[in-house]
C-alpha cells in the first residue's frame, strides 16, 4: 500500500523494497500522466519522451527523499 511516509522495517531500519516500490509506482503515473496529455493534443514525439522520462525521473527521486526524510524514528 502506499503510504506518504517512509516504513520501517521489523529491525526499525528504512525499508528500502516497498519504499522503492512505492517511488516507481509514482514515477511510472508520472510518466504515463505526462505522455497521456501530450498525446491528447498531439504532440507526441521523442522530445516530449524524453520531457516524460525526466519528469517521472524527478517524481521517483523526490518521493524517495520524501519518505526518508518523514520516516518515524525507531523508538
């Protein structure tokens, strides 16, 4: 399921694989979202691929930031 904040794992430490899950399902929306607009007006070719491919690039990068930065601390 994704979440907002980063999960720990059982030993208290970031979980990477469902974290990592969790960016690439966002960044591939990204992607998807930025492609499915430019090809609703037509524009589609590889410049606009390669705008897509960066902007899902971003997406996946900041919501790894983001998880890592708000994950509850290990009590």
């Amino acid at each position: 399921m994704l979440t907002v904040r980063g999960t720990n794992g059982t030993n208290g430490n970031f979980d990477w694989p469902t974290n990592l899950i969790d960016a690439l399902i966002l960044a591939a929306l990204t992607f998807f979202a930025a492609l499915g607009g430019l090809g609703a007006t037509g524009l589609v070719s590889e410049r606009e691929i390669i705008a897509a491919t960066i902007a899902a690039a971003t997406q996946f990068l900041l919501t790894l930031a983001i998880k890592r930065g708000l994950r509850e601390k290990p009590r």
